[in-house]
C-alpha cells in the first residue's frame, strides 16, 4: 500500500515562525500544522483583501509573507509587510484606519 502524499503547504505563523501542513494533499479545508495550528489557502485570502482594500493598497503574497503596498506614491507608510494576514490588516487599520466600503481593485 502506498502512502498518502502530504501537502506542501507552508506558511508563517503570527511570530514568524515557519509551518507546514500535515494533512493530505488534495483536502478541502484549511490547512493545518502538526501542532494543530490552522491557516486558510493563500488563494482565498488573497482576494478577499484584495477586495476589502485594493483600491487603496496593492496587495501580494509573497509565498512567505503578506504585503500591502499603499498606491499614493506620496503616502507616508507606503509598505505592510506581516507574516499573516491577520497582522497585514492589523497594521493596515492602525496605519491607514478602517477600509473604504468594498470595491473592486483599480
């Protein structure tokens, strides 16, 4: 019997620190760790920041990090850059305040 492959996701979590996931490949739900820490796809995450404040910063994933990048070239915190998107928004709340109603990305 062949074993299951594992997938290869991997993310940071809220101290940095790298984790894999210790599930199946090909399962539906988030990811876990082996220590039972979960964390949603990159994926799903990506546009639903997107869609909460791209038409205000650009927002990337990195493949290791989280990154917001404000589109006023003049604006005085230009760049976010978290290892969650919890954090990314955290910081993009205390330094650019709450986001603008949804709209879509310019």
């Amino acid at each position: 019997m062949v074993p299951p492959s594992s997938c290869t996701s991997s993310s940071l979590d809220a101290d940095g620190v790298p984790r894999s996931c210790s599930l199946e490949a090909g399962h539906d739900d988030a990811h876990m760790s082996w220590s039972a820490d979960t964390w949603e796809d990159p994926a799903v995450v990506l546009p639903r920041l997107s869609a909460r404040w791209g038409h205000t910063h650009h927002i990337s994933w990195t493949g290791r990090l989280w990154l917001a990048t404000d589109r006023r070239p003049s604006s005085h915190w230009r760049t976010e850059v978290e290892p969650t998107p919890e954090q990314l928004e955290e910081s993009l709340q205390r330094h650019h305040g709450a986001p603008a109603p949804t709209s879509a990305p310019p």
